[in-house]
C-alpha cells in the first residue's frame, strides 16, 4: 500500500523554490554563470564578510562560556535523564564526525597553498610555515565546532528537554512561543535547508574532483566535465542504494571501517615521514594557534584589504555554516542525556583534536618533501590543480599505488555516507521534525543535492560551489545568532526555576501531587503492567483527564491544549506570556526489573510505565493506574506548584536569577 509523503509543504517547497532559483542561473545561463556566481560572492563579501568573522567568533565565545558557567550543570534532557551510549562509544562517534571529504581534500593542499602563497609573510620562509599552519588550524579548529556545537546544542536542549521536534525552529522556543509553527518558523527550516543541500554539493564537488583527479593520477582517466558527472550519477547511486535497502548497519559498518583506514593511512605518513620532526611539529603548530586565536579570530585584514580573506577563511566560516543543521542535528542525536558541560567540551575539542594531528601530519611532511626531495615539484602541481595535491603527495612516499588507491575509496565512501546522511536530515527538516517518512522521501533529497552538485560544478565547477554555499549561508548566520539568544534564554529560565524552587523549599518534585490507592499501589509492584496496557491507560484515562482539564483553563482565560508527541505521548500545555509554559505530559517509560539469576541477565525483562514530564525539566514520576480524578488532581496539583513559582518577578524567570542566586 503507498504511504503519502509527510512533509511541511511551506518549508519543502519554499526550500525547492529557492534552490531551484540558483539552479535555473546555471542553466539558463551557462556561459555566464560563474562570473553571476563569482559577482555574488564578491558582493556578500564585500558588504557581509564582516558578520561571517564577528557571528562565528561570538558563538566560539559563547559555547566557551557557557561551558564553564553554572549553565554546564544543566542536562539535555530530564534532570534524571543518563546518557544513551556509554562515554567511549559517545566519543568514537564524536571522533567519526570529525572525518569527511574536507580532509582528504585539503590535508595536503591548505597547507601548501599557505606555504606557497601565505596571507602576509614571505612565500616558502620559515614565516610562511608558521602562519601556513596556524591559519590551516585556525580553519579546521574549534571556530567550525562551535558552530556545530550551537546548533547540535540547541536542538538537543530544546528537543529532549521541552520534548520539541528535532528541527531548527524548536530552538527558537523561548523567542518565538507558539509562533515558531507559523512563517518565522518556516524561513527558519528553509534557510537550514537551503544550506545544508548546498554545503553538501560542495562536499560532493570537492569529492568528485579529488576522485576525478585521482583516477587521472592511476589510470589516466581526463578530467573532464562529463567524467566528473559519471562519477556523481554513481556516487550519489550508491547512496540511493542504501536508502532504498534499509542498509543503514552496513553503511554504519562501513563508516567505521572507513574511519579506521583514514587512522591506519595517517599513521602510515607518520611512520614513514619525517617522525621526530612532526611530533616536534605539532606542539609548534599547536602554540602558534592558541598564541593567535584570538587575534585571528576577528581578523578581517581591515587596514590592509586581501582577497586571501575571502577565499579561504570567509568561505570556510560559511561551509561550516551551512554543514552546521547536518552536524548539528547528527550529534543531538546521540547526546540525549549529556550535560551542557560534557556536551560543549568534547564536541568543541575532541574531532578538532584529531584535525590538528591530520593536518600536522599530511601538511607538515607536504611541506618537508617540497623542500628535500621535490625539489619544488610538489608546490607547483598543487598551484596547478589542488585536487591532485594528495596524490602527487603519495608519490613520494613508498606504496603510491597502494596509498593512492586507499585514498580514492575513502574519498567515496565518505562520498556516499554524506549523501545518505545529509538526505535524512533535510528530509527530517522538510517534514517538520518527523523523523519516521517514507523511503521515496530520502530518494528524493539523496538524489537532489546530486543534481545540485551536478549543475553547479557544469556551471562552473568548484568556485561556483563555493560561491553559492557562501550566498546561502547568508542568511543562516541571523538564525545562529537568534538560535544562541535562545539557548541562553531558556538556559536562564531554567537556572531561575530552579533558584525559585530551592527558595521555596523544592520546586517541581519527583513525586505524583495525588496518588494511587494503597491497594492498586500494592498491585502494581507485584506485577509489572505491559507496554500495551501504558499505552491505553495513556490512550483513555490520561488523555480524557488532560483535555477536561484544558478544557477548563481555557474557559477560565488561559489557552490551553491537549497535543501529542513521539511515541504516543500526551501533553497538556498552558500557554503563558514572559515565561515558560506550563506542561504535564505523559509518556511511555520503561526500565529493566532486577534478575536474580546470571542466565536471565542477557535479556532482561522490562517494566513499563506512563512517566510524566515538564517542562521545566524536573523529574518524573509513574501514574499508572490512576483513575480520571486523580490525574486530574495530580495535574492541578503541578500547575499550583508551577504558579507559585512564576508569581516572582517576570525578569527572574525570563533572564535568569538574582546575581547572589549561585553564591
């Protein structure tokens, strides 16, 4: 039987209209369609760069203070809530996201160029290194994980702790209430897509080049326009191969195959490079980067105008804009359960960690080998064509065939990973956070950011790919910053709720207002109820209690509504000015009983309950098996408890506590 498409038709056709736009430019205008897109960028830059610089160095401060502020405490999610993996797995998946295209395409090249032709030192000098690999770190470092921190960080917050979709315009929450469902909210998840398509065809048309370039280098394969399309039509076949299989474990196994080939290549460089040298290389590298982080980072070249400005770091700062909804989303995912503090310390420093070594490690013997035994060679082939740079790069070192070949399949395996990936977030996004939509649907934008990357690289090639994630990002970096107010403003209204309820001797408990009898208590502990049954009781019972209820305080001047969430949760939600909103919901829960016996403990039984939830975060607690007056009673019981809290002054629940509330 067909499934219909679930979609958000605002957000996937404004989205399709806009993209379609940039697109109809390279068709219809072919032969002027790079210097359209060249004159674009030069005018963005020109009258926005500076907003690219300053947007990008105010997030990296922020996500810094907020890690070490009273706000790390917080958790994303309930105040009860463990983390979903274990802190080892949570890493290893924080470290393969720290891998893709980018690496393999600039390790060797970024710091050449630099070495070659660097922002203000003397080409190929001692100076040049320096600032070759500072500026190389500076692009690849914490800067791009902050960005994707603020997103993944606010998803995440607002998605498992209010219990919002995981989409771009629930971080909004505490600007914007209710209206985030309106347009605002909509030009929101357009803007995150229109970013995330286009930063995911420049990856797709740095992946096709590099791969272009190396079958060139092993098999004498031209490069050319319509190899490059070959290469794409297959690539991006691949990824809709997986889609339509369901492969997602063997894309996962692949991934992290993938990764620890890339491990085993990089060791093999470090091994048969100059050994001593990088590792002495690498704590240089390392103080030449903290020595100017800040200085670079509002660096603009203001008093001394360069195009270099634009072409590297401008440009870096918008991809990693618009790859911010497509990391950002990814690694919410997987943090459900980390505090703020754990959250902002390993993401903004554990992939940008492993970068630096990358970096240190290709860029630094790159360099050693132009100078030994290349004689020059090296820098000249890379000036020609960086895409080549890692292949002419291998050749100087023992295996070429073996190491080239390596290279080529990790360029498209990271290739088809990114499509898939990428084509589930914007599908996510497009139908407005419903993670559970047809396969035809992923097809789709699978095969779309294919066509996209197809017809920007016909239109002209790499720099029109560029050109074009820079104009999307545009927009992108308003949403940032308005998503980083939001954090903070829901980060303090958290603080504020819960400075008022330690004042008031407790605040939301972890306990029900009105429980069971004692007999149904009883019943209850001697025999663990089915998930069936916690989903009718929460079905009949919970939502009959909750729409009365509703009911009546809309009658009484205050909207009011019963609305659903995942997995067959019910909420009541209390709308309410200036502060949080009230919320009492209840979802199914569930946790394994205690085993007596070794044997058992491979599969351990599961007890289910219907846990209720706020929104304010505060622990919940089982009311299965309550009757209809006493959810009820339960449910008055919180909002008094939630009224007495926001009867203190408007500003300490809106813009946080009293100065002297952390003493």
């Amino acid at each position: 039987m067909f499934k219909p498409f679930v979609i958000n038709p605002p957000v996937f056709f404004g989205s399709l209209a806009i993209i379609g736009l940039f697109l109809a430019v390279g068709i219809v205008f072919p032969s002027q369609a790079e210097d359209i897109f060249r004159s674009l960028q030069a005018q963005i830059l020109s009258g926005f760069g500076w907003l690219y610089l300053l947007a990008v160095g105010v997030i990296l401060a922020s996500m810094l203070l907020l890690c070490f502020s009273r706000y790390g405490d917080l958790k994303l999610g309930p105040d009860d809530s463990t983390p979903d993996f274990s802190f080892l797995s949570w890493i290893a998946m924080l470290f393969a996201a720290g891998m893709g295209i980018g690496l393999m395409f600039y390790g060797v090249g970024e710091p050449m160029t630099h070495y070659l032709a660097p922002p203000t030192a003397e080409p190929r000098s001692i100076a040049a290194v320096r600032e070759a690999m500072s500026v190389t770190f500076l692009h690849w470092g914490i800067h791009a994980w902050a960005v994707y921190a603020v997103v993944g960080l606010s998803l995440a917050y607002f998605g498992y702790r209010y219990n919002l979709p995981l989409t771009i315009r629930s971080g909004l929450y505490p600007l914007l209430k209710e209206r985030i469902n309106g347009p605002i909210g909509h030009a929101v998840d357009i803007f995150a897509i229109v970013g995330t398509i286009f930063g995911l065809a420049t990856s797709m048309g740095a992946g096709v080049t590099q791969i272009n370039s190396g079958l060139n280098f092993l098999l004498g394969v031209p490069i050319a326009p319509a190899v490059q399309l070959l290469i794409i039509t297959f690539v991006t076949g691949l990824a809709t191969v997986s889609v339509l299989t369901g492969l997602d474990k063997g894309v996962r196994i692949l991934s992290e195959l993938n990764l620890l080939v890339a491990i085993l290549l990089m060791m093999f460089v470090l091994v048969v490079g100059p050994t001593n040298e990088l590792l002495r290389d690498f704590v240089q590298n390392l103080g030449l980067y903290l020595d100017g982080l800040v200085l670079r980072t509002f660096n603009i070249y203001a008093y001394n105008p360069t195009p270099w400005i634009d072409a590297w770091t401008l440009f870096y700062w918008a991809w990693w804009i618009s790859w911010s909804p497509f990391v950002g989303m990814f690694i919410a995912r997987i943090s459900r359960g980390r505090t703020v503090r754990g959250f902002i310390t390993a993401v903004l420093f554990i992939p940008a960690g492993f970068t630096f070594i990358w970096m240190t490690v290709f860029g630094n013997t790159a360099i050693s080998i132009d100078n030994g035994v290349a004689a020059g060679a090296l820098g000249k082939a890379i000036v020609n064509d960086l895409s080549v740079g890692l292949f002419e790069f291998f050749t100087y070192l023992p295996f070429t065939a073996v190491t080239s070949t390596l290279a080529i399949l990790l360029v498209a395996i990271f290739f088809v990973t990114s499509a898939d990936s990428g084509s589930l977030v914007v599908d996510a996004i497009a139908a407005g956070g419903e993670t559970e939509t047809t396969t035809l649907q992923r097809v789709f934008w699978c095969a779309f950011s294919g066509v996209v990357a197809a017809v920007l690289l016909l239109a002209g090639g790499l720099s029109a790919l560029q050109s074009v994630t820079i104009a999307s990002a545009l927009p992108f970096v308003i949403v940032m910053l308005a998503l980083l107010w939001s954090l903070l403003a829901g980060m303090r209204a958290d603080m504020a709720q819960q400075w008022a309820g330690r004042s008031a001797g407790g605040g939301m408990p972890a306990y029900p207002a009105a429980g069971v009898s004692w007999q149904r208590r009883l019943g209850h502990m001697l025999r663990a109820p089915r998930e069936g049954e916690v989903r009718a009781f929460i079905t009949t019972q919970v939502r009959a209690a909750l729409e009365q209820v509703a009911k009546e305080l809309s009658a009484r001047g205050r909207p009011t509504h019963v609305e659903e969430g995942e997995n067959g949760a019910i909420a009541l939600r209390c709308q309410s000015e200036g502060v949080r909103d009230f919320v009492y919901g209840v979802a199914v829960a569930s946790h394994p009983l205690a085993v007596l016996s070794p044997m058992a403990a491979g599969k351990p039984e599961m007890r289910f309950e219907a846990r209720t939830y706020f929104s304010s975060g505060s622990r919940g607690y089982d009311v299965m098996g309550m009757e209809r007056d006493q959810i009820i009673a339960d449910v008055l019981g919180q909002f008094e408890r939630y009224l007495s809290l926001v009867q203190l002054p408007d500003a300490q629940l809106v813009h946080g506590a009293p100065e002297h509330a952390g003493t």
